[in-house]
C-alpha cells in the first residue's frame, strides 16, 4: 500500500467514522419508518470493514475476514465512489460539503486499496 501521511490517515479514519454514523443514522431512521434497509446494511458493514482494514494496515490492530467478505466489501465501497465524485462536481469551491466529500473520497480509496491488498 501506497505511504501516507499521519495527517491524511486520521482524516481518512475521522472520515470513514463519520460516513459510518451517518450511515447508522440512515439504518435508524430507514427502520421506523418500515423502509428496506438492505442497501444501507450493505454499505455499513463494508464501510466498517474498509475502516478495519486500514486501521490494521496502519495501527497493526486485527483484521480477520475472509475472501469473500473482503471482496464484497471492497466492490460495495467502489460502488459509492461515482456518487460521491458527482457530489464534489457539483459543491461549490472551498466548501464544507466539498471539502468533506473530498476527505470521504479518499478515505473510500484508500479503503479500497487497503483490502485489495488483503486479496494477494
């Protein structure tokens, strides 16, 4: 895996928490309201293995999953990039939203690159 800076790796972390909680919240809300939750399970758990897996590579903390779930995990995550770069075509320059997507976008990637690693 490619080397980062301590900087880009806790904002990467602090990113993919936050998209985490928001996507609990989502799941919350999604649940009383009756509405299918498939989506939003599937994006957590991948999310929260993409954090996993970085944590591992860069703190040495465990990491256990099997082929599979890397996979799939890995293939959810790559899936949210396309919407996440038209979010950042669309915000205006210098903004939080912008910013904050841009943070997202390369946490994702980085999570990606992380569990593509774990597949060799």
């Amino acid at each position: 895996m490619k080397t980062v800076s301590q900087e880009i790796q806790d904002l990467s972390i602090r990113s993919l928490e936050s998209t985490i909680n928001k996507l609990s919240n989502a799941f919350n809300s999604a649940t009383e309201k009756g509405s299918n939750t498939t989506l939003v399970q599937k994006r957590l758990k991948a999310v929260k293995i993409g954090l996993e897996s970085l944590r591992g590579t860069w703190n040495g903390e465990d990491f256990c999953y099997d082929e599979e779930i890397i996979l799939t995990s890995k293939e959810v995550l790559q899936g949210l990039i396309p919407s996440i770069e038209k979010q950042i075509a669309k915000a205006k320059e210098g903004s939080s939203q912008k910013t904050l997507n841009e943070r997202r976008l390369t946490a994702l990637k980085l999570a990606i690159e992380s569990l593509e690693n774990r597949l060799m």
